[in-house]
C-alpha cells in the first residue's frame, strides 16, 4: 500500500513539473501595435552617424562601407513612414538615401567597384543621411523626449 502511494505521489509531482515546462518562457512576444516609433530611428541613426563612412566618406576604401550601406537599407522605408505626408522633407531626404545606397550596389562598390562613382555615391549617402537624421529631430515625438 505504501508503495502505491508513493508511486501516485511522485506520478502527481511529474506532472506538475511536466506541465510547467510547456509554458512559454521569456518576454511575450510583441504585437505589431507595438512600434517603438521614431525614437528608435533615432538611436541608430546615432549609431550611423559616428560610422567612419559617414564621417570621411572621401578617405575611405568603397568596398570597405558594405556592411554600413547595409544597415542603411532599412532606414530610408522606415523614415517614409514616419514622414506621412506631414513631413515632405523627411521624405525628400529618405528618397535621396535610397538612391545612393542604389547606386553604390549598382556601382559594384562592395566588391570594388569605380572608384570614383563609389566615393561619390558615399558622399551622397552621408549628405542624405545627415537630412534624415535632422529631418527625424524635427518630428514633435522625437523632439518631445529629452535626448
């Protein structure tokens, strides 16, 4: 008999445990109401700009930008949002990013590339990049928020 109830008590304990595990660990994942807004592009537009290839886009090596050019790429989409239409400069800017980080792709400047038209495309890209971070300042959330 005391076996028997052992056996039901341990059976019990291992299905708590059990039934514990199937439940979802960590954060909840985050709905797709749940934008972090134009804050967000600000921060890394933060971290962009201190990149040496926005700084001295004449003195670097073209195909040595790539990995920059490409955490660009999302940053002209993402700032068109944030213009909606009340913010025609963010957009004009978002637009002119877009484009250089077009023609530096199209330019072959990550593997080399023209040297020249690849300076110029990162000349290009810095100068736009520059109007979308001060367009992005210019938004009233951001703008609100202590830096």
């Amino acid at each position: 008999m005391r076996i028997r109830t052992v056996l039901v008590a341990l059976a019990g304990l291992l299905l708590v445990v059990l039934s514990a595990c199937s439940r979802e660990a960590g954060p909840t994942p985050q709905g797709p109401g749940d934008d972090p807004g134009p804050d967000a592009l600000r921060v890394k537009l933060n971290a962009l700009t201190v990149d040496v290839c926005y700084r001295t886009p004449t003195e670097i090596d073209p195909p040595s930008c790539q990995k920059y050019v490409t955490q660009l790429a999302s940053v002209p989409g993402t700032a068109r949002e944030f213009a909606r239409g009340d913010h025609p400069e963010l957009a004009e800017a978002a637009n002119a990013l877009e484009k250089s980080i077009r023609a530096y792709r199209g330019n072959g400047c990550g593997t080399g590339g023209r040297p020249e038209a690849c300076t110029e495309s990162l000349v290009d890209m810095a100068e736009a990049l520059g109007n979308v971070e001060s367009g992005v300042l210019r938004l009233p959330e951001v703008s609100a928020q202590p830096s």
